[in-house]
C-alpha cells in the first residue's frame, strides 16, 4: 500500500509541476507580448490557460481520490493538504498571467508610452524567479530554498509601489497617457499578486517537510529556540 | 465514529460561518468609512484581520486532523475538501477588505470628489450579499441558492467594467482626480475580486452536495441529460 501510495504521490507532483511549467510560459508570454509588442504570444496565453483549468481539475481529484483509497497521515497527509493549495495557487497565477494579457492587449492597441514600461520587465523577472524557485522547493523539499522565496516578497511589493507612483504621477501630468498608465498599474497589480502566491506555495513547502504553518507571521510570533 | 464525526463537522462548519461573519464585517466597515467618510470604521477592519488570520490557520489545522483521525471517505470527505477551499476563500475576502480599507483612508485625506462614488456602494451591496448568501448556501446545503449567487457575478463584472470607464473618463478631463479616481478602480477591483470569492465558495457548495466538479464551466461542457 506505501509502495503505491509513493507512485501515486509522484504522479500527482509531476501534475502540479506540469501546471507549474504552462503557468510559467502563460506569464513570460504575457510578458513577452507586452516587451515586444507583439500580439502572437497573448493567443498562446490563452490557449495554455485552458490547459491549467484542466489540471486544476484533475489535480483536485486525484487529492480527494488518494485520501479515500490511502487514508494517509502525517508527512503523506501534509503533502496532499499542501498539494490541494499549490493546485489553487497555480490555477490563480494563471489567471494573472490572463488579466496581464487582457491589459497588454490594450496597450497594443495605443502607441508606445515615452516613459515604456519602467520597472514592469523587473518585476516580471522576479515574480518568475519566485514561481520557479517556489516549485524547485516544493521538488526539492528544500526549506531554504523556500525561506529565500519569501523573503523576495517585500522586494515584489517595493517595485509594485514605485510603479505606481511613477504611473499616477504620469497620469497627472499628461491627461493623453491615462488609459495606457492604467493598463500598467493593471498589471504591476498582477505581477505583485503572482509573487503572492509564490509565497503561498514556499510556506506550504516549509509545511510539508517540518509541519509548521508559518502563515500570518505565526513563525515571528513563536519563542526563540534555545540556543 | 461516525457520531463523534458529525460532532467536529458541526464544530468546523461553526468556525467558517464565524471567519464568514467577520469578513462580512470587515467589508461593511470599509465600506463604512468610504461613503460616510468616517476613519474609526477602519480600525474595526484591521481588530478583526488578525482575527479572520487565527481561524485560518485554526481551520486548516482541524482538517488535517479530521483526514488523520477520521479517514472520512464520500460526502464527509468531500465536506472537508470544500472547508479547506472556503478556509482560503474567506481569508483572501478578508484580505481584500483590507485593502479596501487602505484605499479608503488615502481617499479620506483628501477632498471628496464631486462624482462621488459613481455605483461602487451599488457593487459593495451585491457582493456582501453573495458572500451572505453563499454562506447560507454551504450552512442549508442548498444549491439553489448556490446557482442564485453564481448568476450574480457577470452583473458585479459589469458594474466594475462601468466604473472602470467612467472613472478612466474622470482622470482624463480632470487631472486633479487622478489619484483619487485610481483609488476607486482599486476598490471596485477588490469588490470584484470579493464576487469572485463568494462564487468559489458557492461551487464549493455544489461539490459537496452533488459530488460535481462545476468550475471552469465544465457543467455546461457535460451533455444535457435525459428529458
């Protein structure tokens, strides 16, 4: 019965990593579309989305299905719970990587801003960065790796504040940028909230491998370990 | 065994509606404080985020030992998958309020604007009363009422969409708006995205009752049964 439970669990990672995988190109060809300014790669956005719908799908029926036949616990039953999140979290950054090409689409459609794009490309590059260390954490259950994704979160946050001062101090001084400097607020909005759930899935990461729930600042809270 | 189940099922449905009462009530807060424009409301909302965030965890913790202690399998099983899944819903509601709540106290440090709030308390109302009726729906099991909130969200998206538009006209005509115009889309964003959670919650329901997976659309994919 372990021995079949270990196929199983393995099944179900490369499910979540295959979702992991289409997510990853819906937003670097999101981003992609709105670097270049090029409308080819938003179709493929679309495209991979229904795929990671499909995904979302199936992966949460394997989780209920392996709990039923297995009745797993301890590490096995924390592997599942962290799997019916990640399954979630992957499903919503898809989603971003769909509101981000909506907005690219949109820009497509105007001229090319003075000022381009400022830091958006940056906080592309690390949002992705999150998400594929987030998933080389979960594969590895590597906590450091884990801890080190959460701790890039403020950075996300800070280069999401910057955006949007720059963006509304545009709009302020040139009536004629507003919808463009819009679709932009728009979409540093979504990198941000991609980096989010990078996050999410690091703290499931650390909660499969030593069952601590590090949600909400729960760690800080904790009393030091003796020294 | 199967009676003292029933007991933590009713245990755990009673901490979903009590994080379900407190987003309510952080929402009605916000919402408070930006149409009378009052800053105490904003306090409530930021006691009760901390409260929202014990139960989360809480509520993750008693699934997972409801699986291991339990080995639920059927409709009980299924009960706990959607808990797990309305555990996060709520807490993501609860995030959002908050974020309504920054928002408002930007917009109360600065004069009001002549267009008011264009139909943003009219989205503030729909979407606390899908998030009510959602929680009725998991409480009764009733898929009626489930089907009822679903149908609402399109009229939320196309509230959000005008208020989008005529809040993008504003800061074109007159750039002294900007920031509290952009303020709103933000708001109107999260009210939006509050639907959208009280729509997850309410295919939750469907799940649990019918054993049916709706998302994604996959109900209107199936073949029509039989007359």
């Amino acid at each position: 019965m372990q021995r079949h439970f270990e196929v199983v669990e393995k099944e179900l990672m490369e499910r979540l990593l295959a979702m992991g995988g289409l997510t990853e190109r819906m937003i670097s060809s999101a981003v992609e579309a709105l670097v270049e300014r090029k409308t080819k790669p938003l179709e493929t956005v679309a495209a991979l989305e229904d795929e990671v719908n499909q995904l979302h799908i199936e992966v949460d029926d394997r989780c209920l299905k392996m709990i039923a036949l297995h009745q797993p616990t301890a590490t096995d039953l924390r592997f599942i719970m962290a799997a019916i999140k990640i399954n979630s979290d992957l499903e919503r950054i898809g989603d971003q990587a769909v509101n981000i090409s909506e907005n690219t689409a949109l820009l497509l459609d105007e001229p090319q801003l003075k000022k381009k794009l400022l830091d958006i490309p940056r906080m592309a590059a690390l949002a992705q960065r999150m998400l594929k260390d987030s998933l080389a954490a979960f594969v590895g259950k590597d906590v450091a790796l884990a801890r080190a994704v959460i701790a890039q979160d403020d950075a996300e946050d800070q280069l999401k504040s910057e955006a949007f001062h720059e963006l509304q101090q545009l709009m302020q001084t040139d009536s004629s940028t507003v919808q463009r400097a819009l679709c932009l607020i728009l979409i540093a909005r979504n990198l941000e909230r991609i980096a989010d759930h990078a996050t999410n899935i690091a703290e499931d990461v650390i909660f499969i491998v030593l069952g601590k729930d590090i949600r909400h600042g729960a760690e800080a809270r904790e009393p030091a370990p003796p020294a």
